[in-house]
C-alpha cells in the first residue's frame, strides 16, 4: 500500500513538472490556455477573478420619459437627462460577492444634477478636476455571479456648441477593454 501511496505521488510530481514546464514556453501557457490547465492550476497557482462588465449610455429629451441609446445631436440651452446602467459579473465559481469601483467622468459645465435612479431628489456631488474642466462621480459596485444592475441619472444643460464626452472606467480589478466612452454633440438652437 506505501508503495502504490509513493508511486502515485511521484507520478503526479513528474506531471505537474511537466505542466510547469509546457507553462514557460512564451507562446503557450498550458495553465491559461486550456481548460483543463485551469482546472489544475486553481490549488496550485492561484485563481484569479474574471470580471465583465455591461455598461449602456442612455439619453432622454423629453424629461426622461422615454430614452434612446444612442443620440445625435442636442440643442444649446436644451436641458436632457443621461442615464448610465452599470453591472459587473464575475466567475461563476467565486461565491462572495466582490466591489468594483466605477468612475464616471463628465464635462464639468453640464452637470445640473446627479443622482441614483432610485433616489431622485438626493444630489450625489462629484469631484472637480478644474484643470481638465470636468467631475468625476465613483461608485462601488457589488459584482457577483448574478449582479443587479445600478444605474445614475445625470440632469445636464449644453452651454457651449461642440461634442462632451463621458467616460466609464472600472478599476484594476476589470479590463480596460470594458471601460467605456460616449459622445454628445452640442449644436446651435434653433430660434423660431
């Protein structure tokens, strides 16, 4: 029995030697690169989270009754809303529910309001970056296998002509490939 105990440790030390060294080779990481690799790895290597994150820009002309994803075009002196749904999922096989922050940064004379969409009426203040003229808003967000969405509103009047653009990033704990960027265009009213 102690030698059929010892037999099959060495085999599983020459194994995992072999993993260790097919995992070097630049061009192919075994532990990364295949699912079963993964498997094997999580004891031995570690496990890093993998987060996703969904993120919409969705914009309202007429006081936020209805609401449009994308937008082409909005009058100077034309108020409208911008709402920003967020939601990070991460691995299935992780059970604790973990906080990512998102930072939302806007130009800084258009802001009129912000605030939950469950929470009109309660100002979120942002903070002022007076050389890049803009306000960035941070919140956390709760990441799990089945995340609820959280969602801000932003109240915003164009001042000037020309484009504002809204950046989402995420942190560390996500990749910047899900961070994301929208563009308004502020055009000259018509008077009539």
């Amino acid at each position: 029995m102690k030698k059929a105990k010892k037999a099959i440790a060495v085999t599983m030390a020459t194994v995992l030697c072999m993993f260790s060294f097919t995992a070097c080779d630049e061009d192919f990481n075994f532990f990364e690169d295949t699912s079963f690799g993964r498997a094997i790895s999580k004891p031995f290597v570690g496990s890093d989270l993998i987060f996703e994150a969904n993120t919409k820009i969705m914009y309202s002309i007429d006081g936020g009754i209805s609401w449009y994803e994308t937008i082409q075009e909005i009058p100077v002196g034309t108020t409208y809303y911008m709402a920003i749904e967020m939601q990070v999922s991460q691995d299935e096989e992780t059970k604790k529910e973990n906080t990512v922050v998102a930072t939302v940064t806007i130009p800084k004379t258009n802001v009129l309001d912000c605030y939950l969409d469950d929470h009109p009426g309660k100002t979120i203040t942002g903070e002022e970056d007076s050389v890049n003229n803009c306000i960035r808003y941070s919140f956390n967000l709760v990441a799990g296998t089945t995340p609820q969405k959280f969602r801000v509103v932003f109240e915003c009047l164009p001042i000037d002509t020309g484009r504002a653009k809204v950046e989402i990033e995420y942190d560390d704990q996500v990749s910047e490939n899900w961070d994301k960027t929208g563009v308004v265009k502020y055009v000259e009213a018509d008077d009539e």
